[in-house]
C-alpha cells in the first residue's frame, strides 16, 4: 500500500510539473526547463523508493552488464555485412522485377491483349 501511495505521490508531481511548466509560460523556457528537471529528479527519488523503481534500477544494471558481454564487430565485417545485403536486395529486387514481367505477358496472353 506503501508503494501505491509514494506512486501516486510521483505522479501528482508530474501532473503539478507539467501543469507548472505552462502556468508559468510567460517566464523564460530555461527557468521553465530548469523546473522540470528539477521536479524530474524529485519524481525519480520518490519513485526509487518503491519496489517497481528498485526493480528498474536493477535491471538497468543488469542490462549494463550484459551490454559489456556483446562482441561488437569490426568496421570491416560491418563493411562486408552491408555490402552483401545491398547486393541481395538489387538480385531480389531484379529477380521479381523479372517475374512481374513474365506474368504481365502471361496474363496478356490469357487475356488476348498481346495479339
């Protein structure tokens, strides 16, 4: 219950930030910004302190670590990589092209339009 409570704190906060940002229009939007990283920071302390946010935060974490597990390739293989998908999209792409046409022909010819 505690949980839902801080939750529904967080998002009132939002709800005033947002409503604050436009409240206050004719100030400066730097001010205006500077307030709603401010209220973005206090959102995420409150936020932080429920399970959900505890649990976020640690799979953040956990995605950190495993992003440093990936095997990132070399420009060269990259370089290999798109060149040989470039040159099997133009071979589909004219491999279908061509049997558009033969069946352009074809029903021409069912249809006794290429006489």
């Amino acid at each position: 219950m505690a949980d839902k409570l801080k939750l529904l704190v967080a998002f009132l906060l939002l709800c005033g930030a947002i409503w604050g940002f436009y409240f206050f229009g004719d100030q400066a939007l730097f001010v205006r910004v500077i307030g709603l990283l401010v209220a973005m920071v206090v959102i995420t302390a409150v936020v932080m302190q429920t399970a959900v946010g505890r649990n976020a935060w640690g799979f953040i974490q956990e995605s950190r670590v495993e992003l440093r597990k990936v095997v990132w390739p070399t420009r060269k293989e990259t370089t290999q990589t798109t060149l040989i998908v470039m040159a099997m999209v133009v071979a589909i792409g004219l491999f279908l092209w061509a049997l558009d046409a033969l069946f352009i022909q074809a029903v021409k010819l069912l249809t006794g339009q290429g006489a």
